[in-house]
C-alpha cells in the first residue's frame, strides 16, 4: 500500500526546480550570494594587515621567556597580546613549555644591534 502524500508534504522535483531557476535569476542579475560568517573571519585572519616587527630588548625578552613564559609573559612584553592570552589560555596543559622552547630557539641566536635590541 503506497502512502498517499498529504497537503503539507513538500515536492523535492518542485523544491529543485525552484532552486535551479534562482540560480539562473542570480546569473542573470549578478547577485553574488553573501559569505558564510566563518569564511568572513578565515578571510579577516588570512588576509590581515601584517604586524610590522617590534624592536625588543633582547635580554629583557629572553628573561621574560625563561621565567614568564608559561604564561606567555614574553609576548606581551613585544607587543603581542594574542598569542600572550594563548599561552595563558594553554599554561595549564604544558604545550605553552614547548611554544616558549621554540621562541627561545628563535631568539636566542639573533644578533642585537648596538642598543641591545632585536625585532620580533
């Protein structure tokens, strides 16, 4: 016994159609759909200004990251707010430890100029 479809039953070839000829109305018009609010902020982060680098003290910096810088004290410090509230987000799992490591390993080896500074 096939069910007999009711009043409030939706047709998909009908619904299909009507999709089709929207799509072709766009075209036609040169409407352009509205973004995703998520591709918007991918767009924002990936296409964003870049920072331009700060000048630092180097030993003020390499102090702040062997004593603060589980708690990202050292990137707020050179001017870096976001990444210093990610390591305070992350200090209690550890991966700021290897996040700190790994700037100490950039920021060791550079050379500071004739104020002591290096930019970052």
């Amino acid at each position: 016994m096939a069910k007999q479809p009711t009043k409030d039953a939706v047709d998909i070839r009908k619904m299909i159609a009507l999709e089709e000829e929207l799509t072709s109305l766009k075209e036609t018009h040169q409407i352009a759909d509205k973004p995703k609010w998520w591709m918007t902020i991918g767009d924002r982060i990936i296409y964003r200004k870049r920072r331009e680098p700060v000048a630092v003290n180097r030993r003020t910096y390499i102090k702040f990251a062997l004593l603060l810088g589980v708690f990202g004290g050292h990137r707020f410090y050179s001017r870096q707010p976001v990444l210093g509230g990610l390591y305070l987000l992350l200090c209690w799992t550890g991966l700021s430890v290897g996040m700190t490591f790994v700037d100490l390993m950039i920021a060791l080896p550079m050379k500071a100029d004739e104020h002591g500074l290096i930019r970052l």
